[in-house]
C-alpha cells in the first residue's frame, strides 16, 4: 500500500512521505490564494475552491479564512455553509451531507496520533473519517473528533467537543458532547428554547 492508500483506510502512515507533502503543498497554496482573495472575486473564490475539492459544485458558499490539509477527502452536500475560521483536517474522508451549516471556529479532525509515546514520535499517525447527516448545524467554536458520526437534523451546541456518534433529531452539547434531548413539535413553534418573543 502506498503512505496515501494506508492514511485513507485508517492505519498507521508516515505523513513525511513525498507524495503526501506534494499534496499538502499544493492544498496550502490554494487556501493561501483563497484566504487573500477580496470579498468581490465570488467567481474567483469558486474556481478555487472547486480546484482545492476536485468538484465542480456551485451549491455552497464557506467564509473565508479556511483551512485543511487536502481538500480532495472533503466531500459536500447540498447547500452548504461554513462561517469564519473553519478548519478541516481532511486526512481521512470528510463527508458532509445536504443543508449543513457551521458557525464560526468549527474545526473537524479526522487526524489523530497514538497514544503510545515512542509510537507517535516515530512520526506516524493515523486518521478517521467524520460524517455529517442532513439538516445539521453545527455552533460555533465546535471540535468534531475523528471517527464520528453525527446523525440527520441534528443541532450541536456552541463549544462542544464530539468524541462520539450523535444520533438523528436531536440537540446536543457539550465537552464531551453528549443528548440533551430530542428535537421535538415544539421546536416548530418556538424557535428559540421554549418561549414567545
């Protein structure tokens, strides 16, 4: 297997490999052309960003500045946004489903290290991938851990820590993150806790 084929399927890789850092390279001089763009070039910051995932969608729009390592393991669902400071670390495959929304500093990590000290400073790591549900939306200043999955229309709330599986219609928060409880009729009513404005 090569260092790119053991990254994508979850063992142990050396991330110093050639091959690797060729890709990164090219990733950092994308996100750099991105994040000096002015808010005017739309067109330009598209192109970009469709060059950086190896896509031709139009259907998203992510705030600038952005940041990840590869840009081709990000994979978009319809409709997607991502407000300021978002940062994925797309080692493993990031894959994100339609009508997501981030709110400012939400960073994803599918890069991890081992725990065993002489292990992690032989220089290897690993990665886990991350998937994301439908009709989710994600607070601000969240970390999302690898090898998670967040279910359909969730809402995780503002500073959580997602080091494990969110089940679908829910609200959940926290570090760890954990169910505060499901989404529910109400919410349809009250679109903010359970009070009239």
């Amino acid at each position: 297997m090569t260092e790119q084929e053991k990254m994508l399927s979850g063992n142990l890789y050396n991330p110093a490999d050639p091959q690797l850092e060729q890709n990164r390279a090219i990733a950092r001089e994308i996100t750099f052309q991105l994040n000096q763009l002015p808010p005017s070039q739309q067109a330009e910051k598209m192109a970009l960003f469709n060059q950086l995932f190896h896509s031709s969608q139009t259907d998203f729009y992510i705030e600038l500045p952005f940041r990840c390592d590869y840009g081709y393991n990000i994979k978009l669902g319809k409709n997607f946004y991502s407000n300021y400071n978002c940062t994925m670390l797309d080692c493993a495959l990031i894959t994100i489903g339609d009508n997501v929304m981030l709110a400012p500093n939400v960073s994803l990590f599918t890069a991890a290290h081992p725990i065993d000290a002489e292990c992690r400073n032989s220089g290897t790591e690993f990665a886990l991938p991350i998937v994301i549900g439908n009709n989710v939306w994600i607070g601000g200043n969240t970390v999302v851990m690898p090898n998670v999955t967040i279910g359909n229309n969730v809402v995780i709330g503002a500073g959580s820590v997602v080091t494990k599986d969110i089940p679908d219609n829910c609200i959940a928060v926290g570090n760890p993150c954990k169910v505060l409880r499901q989404i529910n009729e109400q919410d349809k009513i009250y679109y903010f806790k359970d009070r009239k404005f």
